[in-house]
C-alpha cells in the first residue's frame, strides 16, 4: 500500500482512509478561522489472537472486525499557542495522553507550529473498542494531514507505542472490514496485514456494553498475559485452523453459518485460556456472560463472544430483522441485566475519514 496514494479528488475535501494522506499543498499563511481538519476513526472488535504464547516463535496473530456507530472524532486548527481540550468527560479524561501523543508527533517530525487539537468524541476506554489506538492514530493522521507528511499509519503506530499486540486497530483505521494480522515484528514494529474482507452489507452486530466493568490494559494487561501458562501448540493450530477453513470463507463467500461457528469455537478456546486472569471466567462480565451463554444455547444463529478484554461482548448476526428478533428474545427471557446497554449495528468495510477544511476552500 503506497503512502502518497490517498489523494484527494477536484470535487470532494472528504476522503475515507482506505490509504494513507491527502496531497495537498503547501499552505502560504495561516487563516485561524479557516484551517480546520477533522477526522472521526472507527472502533473495532478483537475477536481473538491466533497463538499468543508464540508456539512458532511469533507471538499474538488478531482477528477483528471494524464496526459502525462507534467512533473517535477529532479536529486540528492552528493557533497562536498549542492547546488541547475536549467537549466530553469521556474526552477529558484523555487530554493528557493526546497532549503527550502532541508532544511526541511534534518531536518525531521536527514540525513545531502551535495548534489547537479538540476531542469532539472518544470511543469507550478499556471496554474492547481499540480507544488508546484510534485516539492515537486520528491525532496522529490529522496531524500528518496538516503538515503534509508522507507517512504510513504503521509509521505513526509505534511513533506512538500502538500495535505491540494487535495490528487490528492500525489496518482497521486505514480501510475497515474483518482483518487477520500477523503478529508484530520481532523488532517492535506493528503486524502486518495478511487478509483483509468486506463483511456482507446485510450482517448486523449485537453489541453489549456493560459499563460497570473496565477490561485490562496497560500494566495490568501485561501482568496477566505473563501470569498465563502458555498455550499449547495443539490449541493454537485449532484457533488458526477455525480462522482459515471456516471464519474468513464463510465471510467471503457470505455463508453465514460457517462463519458463526468458526468465531463462536476461536471464542470458546480463547475463553478457556484466557479464564484464570478473569476471575476463572470467559467473559470479564459476569452479566455480558450469562447474555452471550444463553445466546449460544438458543435457537438463533450467532457468532458469539468478547472483544479483547471485554466487558464488550457481541453477537454477529445475519440481518437486522435477526438482531432485533435476538434483543427481543433475550428482553423476554430474562437474560438483559439491567446494568447492560444493547446497541445494534453494522460492519464497517471502510477505514477512518477526514475532512480537511483547506481543500475544500481551493475546490470552490
């Protein structure tokens, strides 16, 4: 994937980061009223690692899918001193890690210019939506944006410390879709991309939230990852094997069932592996458990399971009608703890989005 090629076209200021940056040139001056870029970054699911005790001495291996309706959204402006603020408390909880994403960005390019970065929307932290990624990558996309610079998103990742695991969020930025990585380098740098599939358009996702739980990240993360036996080889293969024979065909060639039950078996064997750092549980939330259990017990046709750490669980269905027949059953039933928040959307098969306010004034 060439870094140069998201350019943007005669009649449009908006581009879908399916690439890299927008060829624009230089700016002449600075007009505080009129520089503006924006750019809103998808939150993705981590549907499981393929081997992350590295039985072929590669660590980790993601499997993911980019949703809708989940999104981090900011905007970059110049000004006559660098500031950051934020519209949310969600985002001012996040001002000093984009103020030091700032920093850094700044001291990596050499590029200096005051400017005032917003946090308009943060996705959920350490609810199983890749938020410390995408908040990281549209600061540091806006802020190449602004200065013109030919980087690549991988580029920008470990500038920023992103991608030691997962390069899921890093290609799910650039271009959406159900994704498989590889692992991170043996050098630190980010997975690379080894398959990429547009999700069909009629799958819908049940996502369940349950904001009383936080899932690990940070030290916490690393502790528990340290704490784990190993996996065995033999589970690894099977994981792998479910990913190649039945998720990505079943996606590609929209066969729905062979798809659920291969993301339901890598989530069942990652449950179990995963289980004695969650309170001997496969899902972090006890109540995001008993819904997701009863799911897989039922009569509707799911992929089921948790995203990364959890406390997100989901459930990938195959339309609309069948997402909303699931909530309604499961209301029924019982199962909906009142602590938990049902939302219903879709795939997202295109990458993060960016508006740059200066083309759209040289287009007029």
């Amino acid at each position: 994937m060439s870094p140069r090629a998201d350019a943007v076209s005669q009649g449009s200021a908006t581009t879908t980061m399916s690439l890299a940056v927008l060829a624009v040139p230089p700016r002449m001056h600075i007009d505080l009223q009129n520089t503006v870029i924006q750019l809103r970054a998808p939150g993705r699911l981590h549907l499981g690692f393929l081997d992350p005790s590295g039985s072929l001495g590669r660590r980790f291996g993601s499997l993911g899918l980019v949703i809708e309706g989940f999104e981090t959204e900011v905007e970059l402006s110049a000004a006559l001193a660098n500031r950051v603020t934020a519209e949310t408390p969600e985002g001012d909880a996040q001002v000093a890690r984009a103020t030091a994403h700032l920093h850094t960005l700044c001291a990596r390019s050499g590029h200096h210019e005051p400017l005032h970065l917003r946090l308009l929307r943060v996705l959920p932290a350490h609810g199983g939506f890749g938020s410390g990624t995408q908040l990281a990558l549209a600061i540091g996309r806006a802020f190449a944006q602004w200065h013109q610079m030919d980087v690549s998103t991988s580029t920008l990742a470990h500038w920023l410390g992103r991608g030691q695991r997962s390069g899921i969020g890093i290609h799910g930025f650039d271009q959406g879709g159900l994704l498989v990585d590889g692992g991170p380098s043996p050098d630190g740098r980010p997975a690379p991309l080894l398959s990429r599939i547009a999700l069909p358009e009629d799958w819908r996702v049940l996502v369940v939230q349950d904001e009383r739980e936080r899932g690990l990240a940070g030290s916490a993360e690393k502790a528990a990852l340290a704490a784990l036996d190993p996996m065995p080889a033999a589970q690894a293969a099977e994981i792998c094997h479910e990913v190649l024979m039945r998720v990505l065909p079943g996606a590609a060639g929209a066969e729905f069932d062979v798809f659920a039950l291969g993301v339901s078996r890598v989530q069942q064997l990652l449950g179990e592996h995963f289980a004695p750092v969650q309170n001997d549980r496969a899902y972090t939330s006890a109540a995001v458990g008993r819904l997701m259990q009863w799911v897989g017990a039922s009569n509707h046709r799911a992929a089921i399971g948790q995203s990364s750490w959890g406390p997100t669980g989901f459930a990938v269905v195959e339309s609309q009608a069948h997402a909303h027949a699931l909530e309604s059953a499961a209301r029924a039933a019982g199962v909906v703890d009142r602590g938990l928040a049902l939302r219903i959307v879709a795939a997202r098969n295109r990458g993060a989005e960016i508006v740059d306010a200066r083309a759209a004034r040289r287009a007029r």
